[in-house]
C-alpha cells in the first residue's frame, strides 16, 4: 500500500488510546479494535497475562455473543468461575463493549457496543473506499500484513486428457479463493496448477487412439474425444483379461528391494511380461519414460491441448494460473532415488510388496 495516501481521518487506536499490539490492523479491520479492547480489560483485572495473550485468547463466538474468552487458558490458578465473576465485577461497558455474562466453566461473552459498531465499521468502510494505495485500487478489503511474503498455493489439478469436471470444482474454487485472499493482503503470490500428466494411462490412451482416433473429432472437441477414446480402449481391456486394474495395484518386491510398481519395464524378467492391451500401453509407456520423442509427440499435443481448453474454463470462472507443472516433471529415475535414501533414513518398511512410510510419531 502506499504511505503517500491520504490514512482514515480518524485512528482507532489513537483516538482511544487503544494499545498497538502486533500482527493486528484495527485501523483496517475494525474487529481487530474490538479484541484489542476486550484484550485491554483482561490485562487490567489479570495482569499475569500479556497484551498479546490476551488478544490472542479474545475468540469470535459462534452464537449468542460477539466475542468468547476461555479463562482456563490462561492457567490463572484457582477456579475458573472465580475468575470469571471478578472480571464481571470489574467490567465497565464503553464505546467498545456493551456486556459481558459469564458461565461456571470460567467463559467471557462478550457483547459488543452496537451503535458503536455500526458506526465504526461503516466509517471505515467509507474511508478506505475513498483512499486508494499506488496502484489505483480502493483500499477498502486490502492490507499489508503480507508484505514481504511469498506464498505458493497449488490447487484444481484435473488430469490431462479428460473434460474438467465437477470433481475438481471444489478444490478450484477454494484455491482461487485464497490466491486472491492472500493477494488482498499483500503477499506475493504464486498460483500453481499441478497436472496429472504422466503414468500408463498415457501409454492406454496413445493404444486406443491408434484403434479408434478420429483426426475430425479430434479437431472438434480434442478433449472429449481422447476421453470416449480412452473410456472405449479400457472397455476393450477390461474384457481381454478382468484381472488387468487389479494387478496394476499390486506391488511385487525385487531383489534390490524396489517396488516393482517403481521398475522400468525392461527390467522384468521376460516371462512376467503380458500381452495384448495392457502389454501394449505398458510397453508405449516405457518408451515415454525412456525419452522416445516419436511416443511423446502425442502426450505434448494432448497436453498442451487439455491446458488451453481448461484455460477457456478458468476464465470463466474468473481463475488463472500463474504456472503449469505436473507429475511428468518427476522421473522414473527421480522416484527410484527418492525410495533409496527413504531407506536409508530408515523410515521406509515393506508391506507385501508396498514401500510403507509410517508417519503416526509427526
């Protein structure tokens, strides 16, 4: 924000004699002045407990109140209702805060002033709506409290290949919600779309579009039509041989200790390799993997296909993505260095097959 703009005319804080306590903005947020005020009489009746505790303890409550403070918190000692019926005693109602009413598990309601309140968010509303910072923008919603600050939020990431659908809308939504959150408060945000762009499925789509690709509807709709390509081509897989999905979730372990899952293809044994559609897309993979450019050709164009037409349906939802990454960005090389200093860290076990990482102790 710009220093050279005209502030509110009116500081909460000095024009009350609020204390500044740090990380709060009450001159941008007005509800940041009313849990400082609340904060300031706890310290007053309690001064064991610092400004910021208390601050921090002050709680926006979920019904019947404005603000709720859990005296227990602060480990004040004897009873908490004790507590809490001398804070009340003590409590005088100002500009601020209205009433307090208080319960045998030592809790603080708090109601705020309401005249006072209508009045000090609307004023502020109107003042920061007049101001505007060095890029023209009303100030009104923006801080900087993120300033400085780098923050990279990574969401929607749909797999190339198939239409955008209602699955990834969630995660679409909230993250673009907080990329413009952060954005408002002044962080240097970085919004990243990580694409599921890379596996056998790639190799099954590339095995179906030679039986059944149509350049004309590829022309039409390419997203559509790779995905009623690759619905179709594991159609055809699943009646070849019904135990196809089921293998693919199975982990064989090797002598050196690797998943199976992990290995390139040629190296397992000749006698374990299977045939017909699976076999295919396995083996068209495995030239993906190995950097054949006549395999990848494809995979590129699908690629850059699915980007621009999930950009067309960004921007209708008013989203956008500063980069584009994906899981082809982690090699088979990359995975299989990863598993290695897994175990020697020791954090890697087996099971039947499986590379397990216990995370229950973090």
């Amino acid at each position: 924000m710009s220093t050279d703009t005209a502030q509110p005319s009116t500081s909460y804080a000095a024009a009350t004699s609020l204390p500044a306590v740090e990380g709060t903005e009450p001159d941008r947020c007005a509800l940041d002045a009313f849990r400082i005020a609340i904060a300031s009489k706890l310290v007053q009746v309690f001064p064991s407990i610092t400004l910021s505790q208390a601050y921090t303890g002050v709680d926006y409550s979920k019904k019947d109140s404005d603000f709720t403070v859990a005296l227990p918190r602060f480990k004040l000692g004897g009873k908490p209702a004790e507590h809490a019926a001398k804070f009340k005693e003590a409590f005088v109602s100002d500009e601020w805060i209205e009433s307090v009413e208080t319960n045998n598990a030592g809790f603080l309601m708090f109601k705020c002033n309401p005249e006072g309140l209508a009045r000090k968010v609307l004023t502020q509303i109107n003042e920061l709506t007049t101001n505007r910072g060095q890029d023209n923008e009303k100030e009104y919603g923006h801080s900087d409290i993120g300033k400085g600050k780098k923050i990279l939020v990574e969401y929607s990431s749909p797999n190339i290949a198939k239409e955008f659908h209602v699955g990834h809308l969630r995660s679409t939504i909230i993250g673009a919600f907080l990329v413009n959150l952060y954005k408002a408060c002044g962080y240097d945000v970085v919004s990243l779309n990580y694409l599921g762009d890379w596996g056998k499925q790639f190799g099954l789509i590339a095995v179906g579009y030679e039986k059944y690709g149509d350049e004309e509807e590829m022309k039409r709709d390419p997203i559509k039509h790779l995905y009623n390509v690759y619905v179709q081509i594991n159609k055809d897989l699943k009646a070849e041989k019904p135990e196809a999905e089921k293998k693919d979730f199975k982990a064989k372990q090797d002598e050196s200790g690797v998943a199976e899952s992990l290995k390139p293809q040629e190296d397992k044994d000749d006698d374990e390799a299977e045939s017909g559609v699976d076999a295919a897309a396995r083996a068209y993979f495995k030239r993906m993997e190995s950097g054949d450019e006549d395999s990848l050709v494809n995979w590129r164009q699908w690629r850059e296909l699915s980007i621009k037409q999930y950009e067309e349906q960004y921007k209708v939802l008013n989203v956008k993505f500063d980069e584009y990454l994906g899981e082809s960005m982690v090699s088979h090389q990359k995975q299989v260095k990863a598993v290695t200093q897994l175990e020697k860290m020791g954090l890697v076990s087996d099971s039947k097959g499986a590379k397990l990482i216990d995370l229950e102790q973090w």
